[in-house]
C-alpha cells in the first residue's frame, strides 16, 4: 500500500492482491448514516460478496453455527442455553445496486482472471468520493481501460451517485455492458441469504427496480438505478429481469480504440423501516430528482457538505503528515456513518462498512465514539443518547428475566435497543458495566452541551433506570457492610464472571451518584419537569437516598501499599502471565483466565475515563502495574494505553499506541490481525480522537469545568481542534510552548477552565494564552 508522503486528505491501495483487495472493500466504504456499501470492484467475481446495508434494517443469522466444536473450556459460553440458541438479529447483506458487468467480445473483465497494470484505488477524505482505476488485459491480448468513482450522498438519505467509464486500447472488440441490480448476494458470515427477491423489472430500459424482503422481520426494501450513457453511442439497448438480477444491457458492436464510454449510474435505496426513522421517501421520484441533478452538480454538493463538516470537526497536527493521515481517515468514517438522516439509530460498532459483530451497537459506541460527536457535532450524540432510551423498553424485560429492577441495557444492541446476542454468551448477563457506560455518554454530554430539555425528557430516565438496577443487583455482605457486585464480567472479557470488577463498580458508584444528583438538579432547576419525570418513572421517595447508600458502599479493592487498584476479586493470586501468552493471544478465552493477563484494559479503562478523580500517583501505579498485562487483542486497547501512557509522561508509548489507533485498518501489519476485511475497527476510529484530544492534548471535563494539560509527543510542532461547548465553538492551538483557547462570540458557555495549571473563565469572544513550556515531550 502506497501513500502520497506529503498528502493527508487521501488513503490509496496500488495492490490488487485478494487480501488487500478484502482489506480496502472496508477502507473505500461510502456510507451517510442512512446507508453503506463497500469498496468492492465491480469486476471481481471472486473473495468476498458485496455488503450494502442500510442503518436498522436487520434480520437473522444462524451464529450458534459459527462456533466449532471443542473440548477446551469456554468460560464466556453458559451450555444451559445450546439447545435454545435458535437464530441471532444481525444486519441485512440487501441486493447489490452497484451491479456492473463488462464483456470484451464475450470475454468478462474478471479480476483474477486477466492481468491488471496501472493499479489504483483511492478515498478522498475531503468528499468520500471513491474512485479505483486500472487496465485489464483478457486472455486474447486486448487491454481495456477501467475507470470508477461513486459516493453516498449527505444530504439526500436514499441517494447514491455512480460514474463508470471504459476505453478500449488498440482493439476494436465488440462490447456489452450491463449496469443495474443484483439479489444474488449472500452474508459473509454464515452464507445464509438474508432476503427474497419478490419483484424485478427494467422499463424503460434504463431503469431498473427491485423489490426485496427479509424473512424473518418482513422488511420491504426498494431498490432502483437509473443508467445515462453519457459518452458513447450504444447499438442496443435492452432491460434485462432474470431470476434475482435485474439490468440494462447496452450492446456496442465495433467501438473504435480509445472511444470512451461512460455511464452514470443513479442509485436509490429506499425501505419500509423510513416511515420509523421519519425519512420516508418515494423511489421513483428519487430516481429523477437523482438524475436531474446529475453527477456533477451531486459532487459540488458533495463537496461543500463536507467541507463544513471539516471545518468544525477536524483535527491539525503539524509536523507528523503520517499521524495526520491517519487520524483524517478515522474521522472520516466517524462523520461518514453518523446518524444524520434519524433520531432512533446509533452507530454500530462496524460502522456502515462490515456485517461483522452483526452491525451492532456495543459501548464502543458510547464511549469510543460518541464523545467524538458530543464535542464536535453534538447533535449527532444526543440521536445516539436517544437510541439508548428507546433501549428502556427491552432493557426493563432484560432486567425482569434476571430477577432485577430498573433496564438492564443490552450488550449487543440491535435496531430497537434490543439485546442481539443468544444467552448462551455469558456476557449477555454479566456484561453489566453497559448501563454505566451510557451514563458516562450522558454525564459527558450534559456537561459539554448544557443540554437541560434532554435531561429532563430522556437522560433522567437513563439514569434513573440504570441505577435501579445496579442497586438491586449489588449484593449486601453484614460481615464487611459493603455491596457486592458478583459474576460480572469488565471490558477485560477474559475473566467474565468475576467479583467486585473495578471498573464495574467504579464507574456504577458514579451512576448511582449522578441519577440521585441529577435528579435533585432537576428539581431545583425546573420543578414541573422534576415532578413529570417521577409521575414517569414511579420513582419512590426513597430511592434516591438508597442509590447513594449503596454507592458508598460499592467494594473497590486496592493495595494501600502500592496503590494498584486489584482488578477484580482474587485477580493478585492468580498465576503471572506466562512469557508465551501473547504469541498465544488468539485462544485469549482460554488463556487468559488463570493469569495477572487481560484482553485489554480494564482499571485502566476506568483511570482515563475519570483522570480528574484519581490523583497523579495513583494513576501511575497502576499504569506501571497493568501496562504490560493486557494482550491488547481488541482495538479499544491502544486509545486506552495512549492515554494513560501521555498522562504519565511516557511519550514513546503513548505514540506508539496512537499510531496502531490510527493506522489499525490501513496498516495490518500494526497489529497482525488482518481482519479489516469484516469491516472497519470503529472503536479504534473514535479512539484515535480520545487519544490525540484526551491523551496529547490533556482535555478532560468533569463538573468542575474543563481542564487541558497537553503533553506533545516530539514530531508535533502543534496540534490544533475544536471543542463545541454549550453551543460555543471554542478553537483550542497548541504548541510546543503555548495553548490558546479562541471561543466564538455566539453560544452561551460560562465554564471555569485551568489551563497548564493556570485557571480561568471561559466565556463567549474571549481568547486565553498560557504558556506551558517544559510541560511536552
């Protein structure tokens, strides 16, 4: 894979190998938050299906199949519930509208199956236009020039734009050309067909339709592309409906060499799930007003949507162009796959660009991703807030099966906030830290934005519900006078059925906290909307008092001596990793669970979530004690790590870190994973934001204001973003001697701020330096 050195708004592949080819149908996704579709080249028959998604439109995949037969012990199993696994919710593989067929005298341009010279696929981060482009030569010696470009559309949901181009080399080959529609796709995951085609046709010609429904939840999707020649003079052109495909056919007998023929293709993706999400939209009106507004004049658009996306949400760094690249390509897909188009979706893990983790919400996205959104496009983190209210309702059920009050939020959260995993994953009931997680988001972004009215219609149910299940489901012990949390398992899901997980109960301590603080804010500040929430919530008198009882209470375990905080009850006993765990880090299940080893951060997780809580000698030791423990086998290990590393002062580390955050996806040699063929890393995409803002810049915002104590690692000469806070866009600049704080005249913040130690006030039009020299790497 080659880069441009000096270009930091373009990731290209020159290899058109199969796995690399795998590896950049994820990378050149073009999605808008309504839909996605991967970066595959139309011409290769071979390797993986085509994946085109749209946000919330779901259906069922036998995963139980996927797991092999063993005799090791699998502690993250629970083999009550084999026998009732039955089928899993996962996002629909839809039909194909990006069908396109070429036939050099009745020879299919085939990659893998002719010779390709000149090479290039390219993602332009500034207007996720997509393009790819090589020469093929067939198997009788004719080469023919490929060329395509496409893009998903910001400000129409249903649209996506298609440009296709070919030109024969010193041949005069008839060709054929088919363009339009294909049901013939499959999940990658299992090979299960996800859908029914139940309608095709194409009149006129150029115009073809196909109608589709999933089994299982009965989605109706609508498919339509709309062909224009625009270069070229075909000498047949005919619509084609055959089984589940449908196409125009355009049939050139003699083109002479170097005629260019170029379509534009118009695609919409329309389903029965908009009238929910509140976009509904007519196909056939799309399809013209698609056309009408042409390619051209689509892309300017395009472009100037992007453009101002950038303009609030992008990220500087001067010195290191690598770094820069690859922190733009992770905000990319972040901006790209947000939900723009609904206020009941979120973002799945995968974002728009994979099935894997069958399209799910994880609390990745909560804590990975939606505080990319809270300080820079906060409208965005309040639709993916709103997805988990609309989480209560199955939540409450989960809660009540397990024997518990208040919501108990699902693990891996599909459309509806349902729960999408079988119960034969033990983490679907003790994976509880979720509900804590979400809080966190909330808190975060109620401080960020000063949101009150969503406070007092949804995020008090949030809270109030979470906490009343932390508090039924801590266990009280006479003996100590304390609450335990038992068979739980933390973001270290190698030992998922421990007691007292730190990062469970610290951050359910702050749960409880905040539901009970909330709420009496929430009186003081607008009584009706108090009094409405508890009429709402049946909130009895009591329970407040008794979440805080139970919070002061809630065990942590630590060494007084050390100050290493034990990760869950009995974690110091265990054996010390053995030196080969890590060459063994892909059977981690197994492994893991006897040894001081992890999957990936765990106390640690919960130092960088609350820095501001734990003093700096603290944050040390444990840093120092459980550096080297985690395998670091998930992509949520090195945001955590680059933090955790910059706040000690460890700058090699932290860098190191933030690069593998970065470049997990376009450099799989970082981590030898090779998996970004199911799609990318997302949580590595938001973690890369924590790492450079929250880790090299020392941001952190707690309820006493912001904070920024940044530590540069040596390329940067500086780092310079935007922070959005209670409706003001602040600019923050640093560099190696200085920050400076810009806050817009408009907005209404009012928020105390230290700044490298130095304290002050942040209000609207003022601007604040301070110099920190000495202070970075």
């Amino acid at each position: 894979m080659n880069q441009t050195p000096y270009d930091t708004w373009h990731v290209a592949n020159t290899s058109p190998d199969a796995h690399t080819l795998g590896q950049w149908n994820s990378v050149a996704t073009i999605s808008n938050g309504y839909l996605g579709l991967k970066g595959n080249l139309a011409e290769q028959r071979d390797g993986y299906c085509p994946v085109t998604l749209i946000n919330g439109v779901y259906d069922e995949l036998d995963m139980f199949s996927l797991l092999r037969l063993s005799g090791e012990e699998r502690r993250y199993l629970d083999p009550r519930y084999f026998d009732t696994a039955g089928q899993s919710p996962a996002v629909a593989n839809l039909p194909n509208p990006l069908l396109v067929q070429v036939f050099i005298g009745e020879r299919e341009v085939s990659i893998g199956r002719g010779e390709i010279s000149g090479f290039a696929q390219v993602l332009d981060l500034a207007s996720g236009l997509y393009r790819y482009s090589y020469e093929f030569r067939d198997g009788a010696g004719r080469v023919t020039a490929i060329q395509m470009e496409r893009f998903a559309s910001l400000r129409h949901p249903h649209r996506v734009f298609m440009r296709y181009r070919l030109v024969p080399l010193e041949h005069e080959a008839s060709i054929r050309l088919h363009s339009g529609i294909d049901g013939r796709v499959r999940s990658n995951l299992t090979g299960q067909r996800q859908f029914s085609v139940t309608e095709l046709w194409a009149w006129p010609p150029e115009r073809c339709r196909l109608t589709a429904r999933t089994p299982a939840r009965g989605h109706l999707v609508y498919l339509g592309v709309l062909n224009v020649l625009r270069r070229g003079r075909a000498d047949e052109v005919a619509g084609v409906a055959e089984h589940d495909a449908v196409y125009t056919r355009y049939n050139f007998r003699r083109p002479e060499p170097g005629q260019v023929i170029e379509l534009e293709r118009y695609v919409v993706l329309t389903c029965s799930e908009d009238l929910r999400h509140g976009i509904v939209a007519d196909l056939e009106a799309e399809l013209d007003a698609a056309a009408a507004q042409g390619f051209e004049s689509a892309l300017a658009e395009q472009q100037a949507a992007w453009a101002a996306l950038w303009q609030r949400s992008d990220v500087r760094i001067e010195g290191d162009d690598p770094a820069q690249l690859g922190l733009r390509f992770s905000l990319h897909h972040l901006l790209a796959a947000a939900p723009r188009f609904s206020d009941r979706l979120s973002v799945p893990v995968k974002l728009l660009t994979g099935e894997y983790y069958q399209g799910n919400v994880f609390y990745d996205t909560d804590l990975y991703i939606v505080p990319f959104y809270t300080f820079t496009q906060p409208q965005w983190a309040r639709t993916c807030l709103s997805f988990r209210y609309e989480g209560l309702r199955p939540g409450r059920e989960i809660a009540r099966q397990l024997g518990y009050e208040g919501a108990k939020l699902a693990w891996q959260a599909g459309p509806y906030g349902e729960e999408c995993l079988g119960r034969w994953w033990r983490f679907t009931h003790t994976n509880i830290h979720i509900n804590a997680d979400v809080a966190y988001a909330l808190v975060q972004y109620l401080r960020a934005s000063g949101d009150q009215r969503f406070l007092a219609e949804r995020g008090i149910d949030l809270l109030v519900e979470t906490a009343r299940f932390y508090a039924s489901r801590a266990s009280y012990s006479s003996a100590f006078d304390r609450y335990d949390l038992k068979h739980v398992a933390g973001p270290d899901e190698g030992h998922c059925e421990s007691t007292n997980n730190f990062y469970t109960n610290c951050l359910a301590i702050r749960n409880l906290r905040w539901a009970a603080d909330l709420l009496d804010q929430l009186g003081r500040s607008d009584p009706d909307a108090h009094a409405a929430a508890v009429r709402r919530l049946a909130l009895r008198p009591d329970e407040p008092d008794k979440w805080r009882h139970v919070a002061g209470r809630l065990t942590l375990l630590a060494d007084p001596q050390t100050k290493v905080f034990e990760q869950c009850e009995g974690f110091f006993q265990l054996k010390p990793p053995p030196p080969d765990l890590l060459e063994a880090r892909k059977v981690w299940f197994v492994t893991v669970f006897p040894y001081q080893a992890l999957n990936q951060p765990d106390v640690l997780m919960a130092l960088a979530l609350l820095r501001d809580e734990f003093k700096p000698e603290v944050r040390r030791a444990n840093w120092k004690y459980y550096k080297d423990k985690s395998l670091n086998f998930s992509s949520m290990s090195f945001a955590i790590n680059a933090i955790m590393a910059a706040d000690a002062g460890e700058l090699e580390e932290a860098y190191k870190n933030f690069i593998i955050t970065t470049g997990i996806d376009l450099d799989e040699a970082l981590t030898g994973r090779r998996d970004t063929y199911a799609g990318l890393h997302g949580t590595a995409a938001g973690g890369a934001w924590l790492a450079a803002i929250l880790g090299f810049g020392g941001v952190q915002l707690s309820e006493n204001g912001l904070r920024i104590s940044p530590t540069l690692p040596p390329a940067w000469s500086r780092l310079s973003f935007n922070l959005l806070l209670h409706g003001t866009r602040t600019h923050v600049a640093i560099d190696r001697q200085t920050v400076t704080l810009t806050a817009d005249p408009d907005g209404a913040v009012r928020m105390p701020i230290v700044v490298a130690g130095h304290a002050s006030q942040l209000r609207p039009g003022c601007t604040c330096t301070v110099r920190y020299a000495g202070m970075s790497g």
